[in-house]
C-alpha cells in the first residue's frame, strides 16, 4: 500500500473505500473469507451474531451493555451511523477513535491488495476493520449486528457462538425476496450446527425452523423455549415453563424491547458457561441500556422524538409507543386535554414501503412536515405528500427541502400555536438520514449534543 493511502484521514478513507465496489450492495461471502484469510484474523473472542427486521440495535445494545457490566472487555459493531462513522464501531461502549479506525482500514486495504486485488463494498470494508480492530484491543466478547438478511452478509463470514433473529418481516425485497418466507430463510442462514439459534419472532417464518432443524442447529424461539410475563415491578423472563429471572423494564421505550430482551437474556444463558453473568448484572444493564434514534426524546414543551421507523414493522411500533405515551401523559396529569398535537417529520427512501409506513402510523399524526432526502436513493417530498394525502385526505401537510427544514419550521409552528399544549410532540422519523438530519440541526442550533 502505498504511504499516500496510508496517511489518509478517515474522511479521506472513508471516500475512497465508497469507490472500491461499483456496487453499494454486492451479496456473496467468497470476497470476505478471501481477505479475512489475507488478515490472518487470530479471533480469540467470543461472537454473538445478530440479524432481524427491526430490534437488531437494541438487542446488540442490550447485549454490550450486560457485558459490560458483567465486567468483560466488549465489542459492538452496527450500522448504519448516525452523525459520525465512529459510531459504528465501539469497545466498551465508546466510540472507536478516527486514528483506530484508519489503522484498520489501512490493515483491510493492505491484505486486499495482497496479490490479486479484491473490490469490497463499504460495508464489506468496514466489517473487516472492526473486526481487525478487535483482535487488537483484546476484547472478551464481540456483538456483530447483521447489514442486510443473513446468509451473504459480510458479518456471516465470521464464525458466531450464538446467534439471534430478533423478528422476520418484508423489507429490503429486492435482495431478499418478496416473502417471509423467503426472507426467513435468508436470515436463518447465521444459524449454525450446534451452536444456539436464537428467535424471537412470535410467528416465525416455517422456512426458517425448517432450516434450523435442517442444520441440527440448537434452536430456541420465543413462546416455545423462553417468554416473558409483565409483573407489577417489571418483568419475568421465563424459559422451559419456570420463571427465571425478575428484572426492571428496559430503559428502551416499547413493549416490544422485551422480546428483544427476552432473546439477549437465552443469548446469555446459552453462553453462561464460558462468560458468567449475574443477575445483578442483567438488571443494571436493563436500567442503564440507551440507544440512539430508538424513540429517543431528545427535549421537551414541545417534546421532540427521534426514531428511525423505516417500515411498516418499525412504524407499528412507534404508534405504539406514541398511545402509549398519551396515556401515561394523561395519567401524569389527571386532567383534559392532555394529548397535544402530533406533528410528523418526514422522509423516507424511494425504495421501502412509503404506503405502508403511513398507514401505519397515520391515526396518531395531526400534520405532516415532509421533505426529501438528498441521496440517491431519496423519495422527494411533494411524492410523500401525495401518498399521505391519498392515505389521509384531511390531513394537513407541508413540504420542504430538507429534515433539519422541516423541524425548525415545525418548532416555529408549535411553539407560535395559540392552543399550545405542554404535550405537543415534533416525531422524527422514516430512516436514519431522516434522523441524522434532525439530529445534526439539533446539535448545530439547539445547543443539544449527541
């Protein structure tokens, strides 16, 4: 390699591993295997794989987090990013700095080079530097949150201890195929033979047990093998019938977070044996668990809430989450008129189910402040607005250029409102370039830091 790409800065290495693969996505695991040979990864760690629809951050938060506090040294690799490309990459909760991270690309483009040159994608690239980045820093435990399906994923060239399909649900269709089923099977493929496959959908897709099964992979699913039941101080994990654990709520907002919680909890009862865990640790580590872009309430009169609900799955959830905050709002106050205004902003990608996301969380939005995403794959505004209007005749809508547009403009409105309400919300939500762009006018205008 030579000493110009050596010296680059991670801006500079970041713009040129986007152009190494004429595609953004290019499935297949022979390219990957051929570099991690080149690297001799010497990987004397334990892997915990994690792939899914939705709830594969918050699982992989949920999991670094109980280590961490279990004492171990831990890795955690996801994607995608936020606001910084370190983000993806952490060792004990912290982000991996920018001179790390061009060390190990400059390790992944050497072996690359090695011979006969091989294209990576930006993402085959980046799974190949955090791994080498971990074999550096030593950890005791690695968590791999899965790109996109399973089978062919660059993350699944790596050998797992344990892996987890937190739900099965249609996204990413021209990659994965137009079913469930199709998709199941995709994501069955991080199971392995003997090695504890973890499910927490509740109505898994029979291509994906038959593939278990097939494998002779050691398969739990939830409502068979382990379950949860709410109590009056929290919750029960339960498996084989007889409660296991008692524990606080996580700190992650939504019903559903327990049947990511619930898989984190067999996850690390599968694994006891060779990285011990305490109650005690799995109960701090349920209070103590964050995640960004995860219904996160980012301020307050008028509340601003970020989620990256990019499918109707993800979008169910977040309509959820926002009755369920009605209600406890309502509760708090004990009085009328408690609910506020919803306004809605939004931006998706041309390429998911725009109609679908909608209609999904429609009956809890009172306006809509659409805008385009500046990417290639970006759906325009006035597009989304014709889908929301087709969706919701009476609903008002505006457009704008941008995210960080559309929240400036929606806290001008709520704020200037004559019957504003102390539970007026402002919900960012649609993809995670919706959230960035939101969270980076927070950050530049509104004195909020992430």
């Amino acid at each position: 390699m030579s000493s110009q790409l050596a010296a680059k800065d991670l801006p500079s290495w970041l713009s040129h591993i986007e152009r190494l693969h004429p595609k953004s996505i290019a499935m297949g695991l022979e390219r990957v295997r051929c570099v991690i040979q080149r690297l001799e990864l010497q990987l004397n760690f334990k892997i915990i794989t994690v792939a899914g629809t939705n709830g594969k951050g918050s699982t992989c938060a949920m999991l670094a987090q109980i280590y961490s506090q279990a004492g171990y040294s831990v890795g955690c690799y996801t994607s995608p990013h936020l606001m910084r490309y370190n983000e993806r990459v952490r060792v004990n909760g912290r982000e991996v700095s920018d001179e790390s991270l061009c060390e190990a690309f400059a390790a992944v483009e050497a072996a690359r080079q090695d011979g006969e040159s091989i294209p990576l994608t930006y993402f085959e690239v980046g799974t190949l530097a955090a791994m080498w980045h971990f074999t550096q820093a030593d950890i005791d435990v690695a968590i791999l949150e899965i790109g996109l399906g399973g089978r062919l994923d660059a993350v699944n060239a790596f050998e797992p201890d344990c892996s987890i399909v937190t739900n099965v649900d249609l996204d990413h269709q021209e990659f994965l195929g137009d079913t469930r089923e199709k998709i199941g099977f995709e994501k069955a493929g991080v199971y392995r033979q003997s090695v504890p496959a973890i499910c927490g959908d509740n109505n898994p897709p029979q291509s994906l047990m038959d593939y278990a099964q097939k494998i002779h992979a050691d398969f739990k699913c939830i409502n068979r093998d382990f379950n949860y039941v709410l109590s009056a101080s929290g919750w029960d994990y339960w498996s084989h019938g007889q409660a296991v654990y008692t524990l606080p709520l996580p700190a992650l907002t939504g019903r559903y977070q327990l049947d990511n919680a619930s898989c984190v909890i067999t996850a690390v009862e599968s694994l006891q044996a060779s990285l011990p865990v305490t109650t005690e640790s799995i109960a701090n580590a349920m209070q103590q668990v964050s995640l960004a872009g995860r219904f996160q309430t980012v301020a307050k009169s008028p509340w601003i809430i970020l989620d990256v609900a990019h499918n109707p799955h993800a979008a169910k959830a977040l309509a959820e989450n926002l009755v369920t905050l009605k209600v406890e709002s309502k509760n708090e106050n004990q009085r009328k008129n408690t609910d506020g205004k919803t306004v809605a902003v939004f931006a998706m990608l041309a390429d998911k189910d725009i109609k679908g996301v909608v209609n999904a969380v429609k009956s809890e939005i009172d306006a809509w402040y659409v805008a385009s995403i500046d990417h290639a794959r970006g759906a325009l505004a006035p597009d989304l607005a014709v889908i929301i209007a087709e969706a919701s005749p009476r609903a008002t809508i505006k457009i704008f250029d941008s995210a960080a547009d559309a929240c400036k403009q929606a806290r001008i409105d709520t704020e200037a409102c004559i019957d504003r309400n102390e539970n007026d919300k402002i919900v960012a939500f649609g993809s995670f370039f919706t959230v960035s762009s939101v969270m980076q006018y927070l950050n530049e205008y509104e004195n909020t830091h992430f």
